[in-house]
C-alpha cells in the first residue's frame, strides 16, 4: 500500500515539473520565444536580400537600428533618407 502511495506521489510532482517546464519554455503568452540571434534572417531595405544577423552591417539612424548587407547599401539608404 505504501508504495502505491509513494509511486502515485512521485508521477504527481513529476507531472506538476514537467507541466512547469513547457510553460517556460513557451513563454508567458503561450507562443514561443522569439530568440534574436546570428542565424536570423534580416531584410535589407534598400536591395531586398535577405541577410544573417551575424553577417549584417548595423547602422543607427534617426534612433532606429537598420541592417544592410553591405557598406554600399547602408550608405544609399543614408542618401535616400537625406534627399
């Protein structure tokens, strides 16, 4: 008898760990973390490829983070906003 105690026991604090650890992992609205990271895929906005985060050149501009694929375009996007 005690051990069907101890074993009905164990299977409910196993259910209520595992039940806690989906629950982190999907976040706390039920979807799943979105994860920034060197293998996301960014847009350029001046030449429409699409490019790693990692491999991306960063500009701020007007207080806005922008990611290029290249100097070039980083620059045109610069004369684009300015004229």
């Amino acid at each position: 008898m005690y051990r069907l105690l101890l074993v009905v026991g164990l299977l409910v604090v196993l259910y209520f760990l595992l039940r806690s650890a989906i629950r982190e992992l999907k976040g706390k609205n039920g979807q799943e973390p979105v994860l920034p990271g060197n293998n996301e895929m960014l847009q350029d906005p001046v030449c429409r490829t699409y490019v790693p985060r990692g491999n991306a050149v960063s500009a701020s501009i007007g207080g806005q983070t922008y990611y290029f694929c290249s100097q070039d375009c980083a620059q045109t996007f610069r004369k684009q906003l300015a004229g």
